[in-house]
C-alpha cells in the first residue's frame, strides 16, 4: 500500500497525502517583494500536494538578497501572498512559508535599502551573484550584526511568522540550510563571533536556537518548522564539523513538539561534501536526533520517496525540480505518467514564461 497518497500530518499541518513541494526561489515579484498575479496561478497549480513550501521570502527589506524575491514585512506582501494561500486551500494543500534572511550573500543592487548586508561576522563569501542592472557581481563585504542588535534581528523572524499566519499560510518553516543568515550562524567559516553567539559549538548554535524558540512561542511550535543542510557546500559556507554542530542544535531545539525538521541532503546540487561523509548516513543521524517528525529533500524520485515513507525515516517527502514542470505531480506518480523536464534558463527570470506555463498531462 503507497504512503505516498495517504493522508498525514506534520504536527498541526494537515496533509492530504505526503508529497511535500519544495521551497523554491522563482524571483517571480515585484521590487517592493510583492508576489505578482501568476504566482497565485503558479501555486494554485500545484494544490494537489500535500504541502507547499513557499519560496524563500524575507522578512524585512534588509533580508534581501537576490532580486525579485517576495517579503512578508508589508500590507502589501501579505494582502497578495492571502490570494496565494486562498487559492492553494481550494486545492486542498496545506501551505507553509520558508522565511529567508541572506545576510551576507546579498547585493545592494537587489535591495530596497542602502545599507550593507548583515552576517554573524564581517567574512566576505567567494563568489558572485546575479543581478538584473548588472549580470553577475562580487558579494559586497557584509557588516557584522552588533550583539545589542541581536534581538531585533530574532524579532524579525517572530514578525514575519505572525505576518505569515495572518497571510494565511498553515506555518512557518524557518530557513537554515544552504548558507543564509541562520546557517551562517551554525558554519565556523562563516561566524567568528566572541560574544557568546559564535565561534564555539555551543555559541554558533544559539542565535538559530533562540529563533526557533521565539517563533515557536509566537505562533506554536506544531506550526513551526525549520530546514538543515548539514554538509552542504553552497554559497562559500564551510563548517569544520556539520554533522556535530546540527546534532547539537537538534538536541537544543524542540523536535518533539515541533511541525518538522526538514533536510536537505547535501548532494541535492553539488557533489562537493563539507567535511559531512556520506549523505545518507548523515540523514539518518539528523533522523536519531529529531524527536518528531522528519522530511527531506534532494534528488528524491517516486520509488526513493515510498521507501523512505516504508521505513518510516521521513514523514512525508519533498520533491524541488519535478514540480517545477509538472504542476500535477501527484497525479502523474499515481498513474505512472512520465515526468516533463523543466527549462533551467527560466528558473529565475520575470513573468509567466517557464513558471506557471507548464501544462498538466492530458
Ligand atoms: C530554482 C530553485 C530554487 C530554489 N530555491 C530554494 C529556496 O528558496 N529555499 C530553499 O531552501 N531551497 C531552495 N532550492 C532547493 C530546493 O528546495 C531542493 O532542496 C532542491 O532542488 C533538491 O530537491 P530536488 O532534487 O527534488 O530538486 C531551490 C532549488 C531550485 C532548483
């Protein structure tokens, strides 16, 4: 009997069956982080999940790093992101909203506001970014966060997981993967700190600790999840030891109680491992160390996806690039249908093109 089409839950998120669409940065909104009319179509499209992930979205103008993204900071954002919402519950999908603050891998060309890109520490990462005025750019160096600034900056999340409630959406899930602000906490390359928040295990892991916390004393932890990428070598972010440090901050938080702990497995996108082995391996500690419940994405596939169901590592299982060109996804597991390719050159450009034009089977 599939797991895959049955009905589920992750903590107070319920799931009408247990594939999970994976956060994806579409760059699909306007300059003030405004989600524009097809992205409403491009979810609604795909309500047949169980789960939708929202994109990263920043929680103040000063989270930005890439153009285009959506912010869940303004009435604006909010009152466009409660059509998204709105239209995915229609479909039956429960919906969460990955919250995303680059800190350092950000450039002033993409933000809305003139100040320097905040870090855990003022390491400027390797590397180059898109942006529309001037195709690819060096990362700018970041200014690093003051310790009395710390609270605001954990505030930021709160808001924006309030905001996310009243926009509608089922959850929050809390962005440490992948080499953003929370992960640049975790990473030793990336935070030098010497004020308790950096440096050793116990001070790298308790900014992304407290936050977690925080928002799940706002809004319920069983509405709250958060996304790992222990390993995973993006965006210059190299830590002497991740598995050690994400088993630490899985002790530290509350999986038990929370919606979910969501991995991304390390060879999701680049065959480079950070000092973490065997990926497989290291999801199955991430597994001993969550109380709760677990899901995961990277290069997962129709038959991977059941048997990680069957042997009851994940709790539902995330899929990035087959939805992106099948809308209907869940439809073409259930009746054997081939999978379309979708077009990479489109993942990130304006408009509807390559975005919420991709038909369903007929
Ligand atoms: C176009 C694109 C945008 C992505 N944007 C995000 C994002 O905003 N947040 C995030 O955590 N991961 C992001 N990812 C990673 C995916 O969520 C997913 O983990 C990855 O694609 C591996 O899963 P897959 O093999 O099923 O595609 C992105 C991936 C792609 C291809």
């Amino acid at each position: 009997m599939s797991k895959l089409f049955q009905p589920t839950r992750l903590g107070a998120l319920a799931l009408q069956n247990a594939i999970v669409m994976a956060p994806l940065t579409r760059s699909r909104s306007d300059a003030q982080g405004v989600p524009l009319p097809h992205v409403v179509d491009y979810y609604a499209q795909r309500s047949s999940a169980g789960m939708i992930i929202a994109e990263g979205t920043q929680p103040s103008f000063a989270g930005q790093g890439y153009a285009r993204t959506p912010g869940i900071h303004s009435p604006e954002q909010i009152a466009a992101w409660r059509k998204v919402t709105d239209a995915v519950h229609k479909g039956g999908a429960s919906m969460v909203l990955q919250i995303m603050h680059t800190g350092r891998i950000a450039h002033p060309l993409n933000r809305q506001v003139p100040d320097a890109p905040v870090a855990p520490s003022a390491v400027t990462p390797a590397g180059q970014m898109w942006t529309d005025q001037q195709q690819m750019q060096s990362y700018p160096q970041p200014r690093a966060v003051t310790t009395a600034e710390l609270p605001a900056l954990r505030e930021e999340f709160v808001q924006a997981a309030k905001n996310a409630r009243e926009a509608g959406f089922d959850g929050v899930e809390l962005h440490a993967a992948n080499g953003y602000l929370l992960n640049q906490f975790l990473a030793s390359n990336a935070n030098l700190r010497t004020d308790g928040y950096g440096t050793d295990l116990a001070g790298r892991i308790r900014f992304v600790v407290e936050t977690v916390k925080a928002v799940a004393d706002a809004i319920g932890a069983d509405r709250t999840g958060i996304r790992v990428s222990p390993g995973h070598m993006f965006n210059d972010l190299v830590d002497a030891n991740p598995v050690e440090t994400h088993v630490a901050l899985l002790d530290a938080i509350p999986t038990a109680d929370m919606a979910y702990v969501h991995v991304m497995k390390a060879d999701a996108f680049a065959p480079q491992l950070n000092n973490a082995g065997d990926p497989t391996a290291t999801l199955a500690t991430m597994r001993a160390h969550t109380r709760g419940r677990m899901i995961a994405a990277g290069g997962y596939t129709q038959e991977t996806g059941e048997a990680a169901l069957a042997s009851g590592e994940l709790q539902a299982v995330v899929f990035g690039r087959p939805f992106i060109a099948n809308p209907d996804l869940v439809a073409r597991f259930k009746n054997g249908i081939a999978l379309a390719q979708p077009n990479a050159d489109l993942f990130y450009t304006p408009g509807p093109q390559g975005y919420s034009d991709y038909p369903a089977a007929g």
